[in-house]
C-alpha cells in the first residue's frame, strides 16, 4: 500500500511540474546507474494509454550530447541504455541536465524532458603530486605560511567539499582560506622555530577528504626540508592578479606581469619566477612566464566555452642558500566572443506536402544552438526566400516549419526551402539548412477548352466517319487529375427543318449524338453520317470535358456547326391549282422534248390568257419556282427554250415574267405554248422546266376568263399570274354596273338616312360581336380589335389618295327595340353613320360578285374620319 501511494504522489509531481513548465517532462537519475534502469514512465506522464506508445512511435531524440537513455518500446518508459558519467557529460557544471526531445506520431507532436543527471561521490580528491618538497629556511619565524596546491574533487556540490587534515606536527599547522568563488588555499603555517640541527626534514601527510557519504579520501606527502641562513623570501606587490582575455587572443599575447621584491642582499636577493600550479589542472601548459621579468605570455588556445576561467599560482624563489620564495595567484576570466557559428538540425520531415493542406500545418521540426553565451548565443531564425512556409518556436531552440499560406501545385511544384539562422554578435554568424518540401497533387482543376465557342464548318453530304475538327481542353493538374476525356453532353439537340431532303413531314428535335461523336481521348469530333443543309444549317451542341480525378470535374465548351451547302436541290415549280382539260397532251410533248434535251424535270401545264392587241411589254403571266438550296446555288434564272425563233413572247431573266415581245395580232394564232427552263447558279447548275400555254382572246373574254380563274384558284396558288392590262378591263366592267347600283338605290338611301335622324343611336347597325378598328395613312395600316364595335379610321391630315378596303359585317338588326349601349361612346366618333358610309355598306351586299374575293368598299380622298359600325 505504502508503494503505490508513493508511486501515485511522483505521478502528480511529474504532472504539476509538467504543466507549470509549460509542457516539460523533468527526471533525474543517479550517475552511473546501471543499464536497464528506468528513470520514468515517459509514455503514462505524457498521457499514452497502455500500447499507444508503440503504435504512435514514441522515440527519442537527442540534443548535442550522447544521451545514454532510451525509450522502451513496448512499455513506453525511459530507461538507461549505457553508463552515466556525470563528470564526463558536464564536467563541473551544475546542475547537469540533458535536453531531450521525444516525437510521437499519428499526429505529429514533439514533448520536451529534461533529464538531470545527479551526482554521486565516485571520485577522491586528487592531489597535483603524492609527494611534496619543500624548503623553509631555518630562520623563518614562527607564522610564516607556505602555500600548498589544494586537491580536486571532479564531483560536485557537497560530493566536492574538500577539507584537508594535516598530520600532527608541533611545528606546522595548516591553514585554510575560502576565496570568493569558494575555493580554498592552504597555506602551510610555522607554528614553532625551527633548528635544522635537531630535525633537518620534517615528514608530514596532508590529507583531504570530500563532503560525500561515505566520505572518499586523498593524501599527498609534505616532505620539508629546513634550510639555513637566507631568512627573506621575495614578496610580491599584489597578492591576486586578475586579469581579463579574449578567447581570441593569439598566441604569445602578453596576460599580465608579476612583480615581487627580495630585501636580502648579493645572491640571496636574486630569485626568478615560476608557475607553480594552475586550476584546473593542465591549464598551465596555456600560459609562460619570463623568469627575469616576471611577464605571463599565452602560448596555447583559449576557449571560453570549455574553461571560463583560469586561476595560476606564480612563485618567485630566490638564490640564496637556502633559497626563500614568495607567491602569489594570477585569476585569468576567459570573455566570450562570438566564434561559434548556429547549428540547424532537422529533427523530422514530413513531405510530401498536399497542396489542400490546411494552414498551420506541420512540415518539419529542427532544433537551434549556439554554444556562445550572452547575445552571442541567442539565436534568431527565419524562411529565405519568402514562401507559404514560416518558424514557429515551440521550446527553447526548437521550432516547427508551418504552413502559412495555401499551396498550388500548378504554380509551384517544389518549394526549396532554406532556414537560416543568426546570432546576436558583432559581427553576426549565419548557419542555414536548405529543405527540399514538394507539393503533391490533389484535383482542384477543371479541364478548361482554349475557346468558349468553337465554330466549325462543314460541306453538306460529307462521308460519315469524316474529321470535322479537333477539340482540346488542359487540364494543369498531374497524373490521372490531368487525363482528360472528352464526350458529347447528351443536353445538346439540333433542330430538323421541315423541309428536309429525306421527305419529313415536320421538324423536330434530334439529338446532338446522332450526327456527331467525340474521340474521348484526342477530342476528334467525327461525323456520324452525311450531313444535309437542307435537313440542318446550324448545330450546336456541347462537348464536355471530364477529368479523371477523384471527384472529377468537368468543363464545357460549346460547338457551332455551320452545314454549307451544296448545289444538290433542283429548282421546283410552284403547283399549279389545276389545269385545262387539254393540258395533259401538252404537257406529255413538253416532257418529251426536256428530256431529250436534258433540261431537268416538267412541271404541269399553266395556262394564261393574253388579249389580241396587247401592246409590247405587257406581262401575260409570271412563273414560280423555288430552290431548296440557298445563296448562288438557289439564285434562279429563267430562260425561254421553245419555240427557239422569235416569237411574240419573252422571259425576264430573274424575274421569270412572261411578257409580249411585241404587239399581239391575229397572224400569232390563238394559242401557244412556251417551254420555260429554270436554272440555279451552282456548279454543277441544276433545272427545271415549266410548260405555259397561252390563249389569245378578246379583252373581255380575257377579263372574265382572269376572273373566274381568280375566283377557282384564289390567285396566290397559280404558277402563273394574269397581266395588269386583263385585269384592269375586267374592273372597268364591274365598275359599270356598281355605278349603275349605285344611282338606282340613292333615293332608297336618303330615306334611310332620313329615318336615321329620329332613330335611337344606340339601334344603328347595333348587334353583339367584337369590334375592328382599321386605321391607314401614308406609312401602312394596321386593325385594333375592340368589343362590341368595329371601326374604320383615316388618319388626320390633309386629304390623301389612300385606299381602305374592309369587310363589312352588318347583320339584319334583331327584332325588338334595339339594346342601349353600355358602353360610353369616345367623342372622336361620330354618333350616327354618315350617307356615305352607309352607302358603301349597301354597294358591298349588293355586289358580292365583283373581282373582289369578299365584298369590299374603295375609298378615295376622303377627309380624315372614323366610321364605327355596330356588328359582330
């Protein structure tokens, strides 16, 4: 019970130390502990559960020195892998303390330990000799002091705690000062005279022994031998000398100069200086002193960042008999300059880098040192050159390479990066380390088409399986992110016209698919079959390109395919309404010779009517045709073929106008027959022939033939048109007799305008139905339909020469009164129906045979008005 409270008490130490240190594991471990021990339980103070700390290789790194532990990879705990010698790790430095750096994975993450190496008492005082001589002249008088070189104990703390024991003696004691810096000098003391010729050597055993438990001991043997006569030592001006150097200085500088006085005279006032000890030990082979002039010279090399301070013990000794010498101490303080450069270590590297990677990601963790001190050794680091990776410090000399910014592979594949670091002397050491971190690819780009639009051109009637064009689209992502594939998008349709070669009934819609197809790999776009202008013009559809990322993306581009044409439609005749009985011999003798002459295809007989007497230049008839095809290939021309001779007509060559050639008589015959060739302008032309018979006749027998024609045919279905003079005679007559209409019921129509005085206004021409508004002036005309009223307007103005036609609808007016009008009426109308209106209404039921197709009314140079008349 009494261990595992214990065990839980150093779990909270370890815990509450961790966290006021900021996240710092520290252990300690005895020097020269055996291997195998274990310092702590890394992975449980961490905060791993049991086997996390395998999974997530939890290791050790280590700063600068051998760390001697390691990290056990089952348990997770730290233990120590070879021996431990504080001494040969620190040296005299306290306390000892190695850095380590322990990085576990799965995430990344990096814990600082501190692990103190503490002392144990493995090392004795050490003396510079086991044996010491000495020579006191036997006239020194009692309290003269001799300094004697003190031993070192490479422990620390109470482990070098030397104190020093002299064997007893009535004639010497020992005497110990404690400088400062807490070192100790002992002197020898003369506690009695000596006489040489009772005792002439003196054998004493000096003995220190550490502060340790148990307590280690060292001796060094005093062997003193009493001289005679000479009773005065040189004495020294300065006790201490302490003196300041660069660790730079060059070798030979000088460091200082001693000087030290004999009162005795002749030899016994003659003596030369030594260096008679150094601390540490072996320091004095760095140093020279002129045995004349007593000047200190550096013959060796400093270094402050192994001994800061050097302390040197001088003797003068001079040459009498016996000699007599006196001491003293030169305190040498190393100072730093900065002659150490910044070290930059990688600890971990994490690339490839994705380039979706978030900011703030981790990419590698180094460690920074600088064994300077002071400014010296304080470090700054940073990026070169300026990129999306930026420092941040997480301990003491430690850093972590983050993201800053988001990454483009497309822009940059590679980053080269260099992580400089400076410190703070004058002047100013760098250290770098370059890193290479690549950039691995993700799909963040569409394929894109170097054209929105692409407009191809193709010939009608193509070979299917033709190349029509050649698409591409870059993708700039890598590997299969950038493997393109093209198709046609299924959305596209093409419009069918109605009026397609293949004979259609009506258009429609197809799909895009059915004439094109997409290489999916060079984005070659093939037609699938022969292409037909006169089936399509224009076809737009979409090409979609589809990259192979995960998820993949898209992009479009639109195809405009202009069909051009070809000369592959022969011109084709308006068909005739219907034919005279003889027109089927005629037309089998027209067939006959078109065919031997190779001039296309015969249409059916039309027939016209001329008038004997017609002057030169009238238009007997016009002929129709129309081309499929467009441009030259659909430009038409029109030829007369037969009869071949002069005769008394002729065709205009692009209007197709059969017209007199000169004045009609009785020797042309009654009838002829003309035989039209209508050819386009494509290459190879293409034809068709036309057969006009045309009957010479009297001008009202032509006028009334014209007629009954327009009224069978209603005019616009013929391939042939009567001419302006067979139309205008055939006026003239029914004028005649719509005048005569006209006077006889004039009486009849005063009446009725009369009894229209006295008539309610709203029973006038009133009945239900939607109301015209036809208006006209001298830039066109135009209807407005209106409830319950139909109205004809003339624009305002001065009186024109316009002609407004309208179809009158006047029902008989319903028996009963006549129903008001609801509807207010516009004052811009007339209120009653004027006599002449009502005139024209007359005329047209009267007349509905004229030339006409509906009754109508011909109106000339009237005042501007509106007649409104009531009628469905």
């Amino acid at each position: 019970m009494g261990e595992r409270w214990c065990a839980a008490v150093r779990v909270l130490v370890l815990q509450a130390a961790w966290a006021l240190a900021g996240g710092q594991v520290r252990y300690s471990v005895p020097e020269e502990a055996k291997a195998g021990t274990v310092v702590g339980r890394l992975a449980q103070d961490l905060g791993l559960e049991a086997g996390e700390a395998e999974a997530r290789r939890l290791r050790l790194v280590a700063q600068g020195r051998r760390a001697s532990v390691e990290v056990s990879g089952a348990s997770g705990a730290l233990v120590v892998s070879s021996r431990l010698d504080r001494e040969e790790l620190c040296a005299k430095s306290a306390p000892c303390a190695l850095r380590l750096e322990v990085l576990v994975e799965r995430p990344l993450r990096v814990f600082h330990v501190e692990l103190e190496v503490t002392d144990i008492n493995d090392n004795a005082p050490i003396f510079p000799a086991a044996r010491k001589n000495l020579s006191i002249a036997e006239l020194s008088v009692p309290g003269s002091r001799f300094p004697l070189e003190g031993a070192s104990d490479a422990d620390i703390g109470a482990n070098a705690q030397v104190s020093y024991t002299l064997s007893p003696s009535e004639y010497f004691t020992l005497d110990i000062k404690s400088s400062h810096e807490n070192r100790k000098s002992l002197f020898l003391v003369l506690a009695k005279s000596l006489d040489r010729e009772t005792i002439p050597v003196h054998r004493l055993v000096l003995t220190a022994s550490d502060g340790g438990r148990p307590s280690l001991t060292g001796t060094m043997e005093l062997v003193i031998s009493v001289l005679d006569a000479n009773d005065n030592a040189p004495q020294f001006n300065q006790s201490v000398y302490k003196v300041q150097l660069l660790e730079n200085a060059t070798k030979g500088m000088l460091v200082a100069c001693v000087n030290a006085t004999d009162p005795d005279e002749g030899s016994n006032k003659e003596f030369s200086y030594t260096i008679l000890s150094s601390i540490p030990i072996g320091s004095k082979e760095l140093f020279t002193v002129d045995s004349k002039t007593g000047e200190i010279r550096l013959t060796g090399t400093l270094d402050f960042e192994d001994v800061r301070l050097h302390e040197l013990q001088i003797e003068a000794t001079d040459k009498g008999t016996p000699p007599l010498s006196g001491h003293c101490s030169v305190e040498l303080q190393v100072l730093d300059v900065n002659d150490n450069a910044p070290e930059v270590r990688v600890t971990s590297l994490s690339v490839p880098v994705s380039e979706d990677a978030s900011v703030g990601t981790v990419v590698a963790l180094l460690s920074v040192s600088d064994r300077d001190s002071g400014a010296n050794g304080r470090v700054r680091c940073w990026v070169w050159p300026a990129s999306p990776f930026g420092l941040e410090a997480t301990f003491a000399g430690s850093y972590s390479l983050v993201l800053r910014e988001a990454l483009d592979r497309e822009r940059v594949s590679e980053y080269e990066v260099e992580v400089r670091a400076e410190d703070g002397g004058a002047p100013a050491l760098r250290a770098s380390r370059g890193l290479r971190v690549p950039v691995s690819d993700v799909n963040d780009n569409a394929p894109a088409f170097s054209q929105a639009v692409y407009t191809v051109l193709a010939r009608e009637n193509n070979a299917a399986g033709a190349e029509l064009a050649r698409l591409w689209a870059r993708d700039p992502d890598e590997a299969g992110n950038g493997r393109v594939s093209y198709s046609v998008w299924e959305g596209g349709a093409a419009a069918v016209s109605s009026s397609s070669s293949s004979g259609a009934g009506a258009g429609g819609w197809r799909p895009a698919s059915s004439y094109v197809s997409v290489d999916a790999e060079s984005g070659r776009v093939w037609a699938l079959q022969p292409l037909d202008y006169e089936e399509l013009q224009v076809l737009q559809f979409e090409v979609r390109a589809v990259d192979a990322g995960e998820p993949p993306l898209c992009g479009n581009a639109t195809v405009q395919l202009f069909v051009l044409d070809e000369n592959d439609n022969a011109p084709a005749l308006l068909p005739a309404a219907g034919s005279a009985p003889e027109a089927g011999g005629a037309a089998g003798e027209a067939a006959a010779a078109a065919a031997a002459a190779g001039l296309g295809s015969v249409s059916d007989t039309l027939w016209a009517w001329a008038a004997w007497g017609a002057p030169a230049g009238q238009v007997v008839a016009k002929i129709r045709a129309v081309d499929a095809d467009s441009g030259y290939n659909a430009w038409l021309r029109y030829e007369l073929w037969e009869p071949r001779a002069k005769g008394p007509f002729r065709v205009g060559l692009y209007s197709g106008e059969v017209s007199t050639a000169r004045a009609l008589d009785e020797a042309d015959g009654p009838r002829h027959r003309l035989l039209i060739v209508v050819r386009d302008h494509g290459e190879p032309a293409r034809s068709a022939t036309a057969t006009l018979s045309v009957s010479l006749v009297e001008a009202a027998e032509a006028a009334l033939a014209a007629g009954s024609s327009s009224s069978s045919s209603s005019r616009a279905a013929l391939g042939a048109e009567m001419g302006p003079g067979a139309a205008s005679a055939a006026t003239n007559v029914w004028l005649v007799v719509a005048i005569c209409a006209v006077s006889s019921l004039f009486l009849l129509a005063v009446v009725l305008y009369g009894a229209s005085r006295w008539a309610p206004r709203a029973a006038v021409l009133s009945g239900p139905g939607p109301t015209t508004l036809v208006c006209a002036s001298e830039v066109g005309s135009w209807s407005y339909s209106q409830r319950h009223s139909r109205s004809l307007c003339v624009a305002d103005g001065a009186a024109k020469s316009d002609l407004m036609v309208f179809s009158p609808n006047f029902p008989p007016p319903p028996p009963g009164p006549a129903p008001k009008d609801t509807q207010p009426e516009p004052s811009a109308l007339l209120d009653t129906v004027s006599g002449t209106a009502l005139l024209a209404s007359l005329i047209s039921l009267f007349a509905p045979s004229l030339l006409f197709p509906k009754p109508v009314l011909v109106l000339s140079r009237l005042r501007p008005r509106c007649l409104r008349a009531m009628g469905p």
